[in-house]
C-alpha cells in the first residue's frame, strides 16, 4: 500500500506508482470523493470538457433574453450577495 506524508503547509507528494497508476503528470488535476466517514479516493480529473456533450438534452424551445434577463433577475432576488 502506498502511502504520502502531509507537509506543514498541507501539501502531500503522490507516490510514483500511484502517478503512474493514475496516468499523472506535472500540472495533472486530482480530485478527492468522500467515500465514507474519513475516507476520500483520490481519482485523476483528466476527462475533456468536449465528454460531456450530449449529457443535458436540448430545450422544447430556446430561452428568450427576456426569459434569461428575468431567471437572473429572480436569482439576485433570492440571493443578496449577487
């Protein structure tokens, strides 16, 4: 089992077979999923943005400005901080 010692300022080194299991390199993006009670996975974010076509179907009819306009309107309404 592989392991990593925690820093003073919270930074960790990925050991190699784990870089290499996980196809990391310099620059890589990870990402930690709570998987229970203290328990993370870290997994490799490497997916490209162009995956994710397809996923959202397309509307019945696109959004006016106006729509639009009053869906942000309704937002800062309900949230002051925007």
């Amino acid at each position: 089992m592989a392991s990593a010692k925690l820093t003073s300022k919270g930074r960790i080194t990925i050991p190699a077979d784990v870089r290499a299991a996980l196809a990391l390199e310099a620059g890589s993006r990870v990402e930690f999923i709570e998987t229970g009670k203290g328990q993370f996975a870290l997994i490799a974010a490497t997916g490209e943005v162009h995956s994710l076509k397809g996923m959202l179907k397309e509307p019945a009819e696109p959004a006016s400005i106006e729509d639009m306009n009053q869906a942000i309107a309704a937002a800062r309404a309900r949230r002051s901080w925007i």
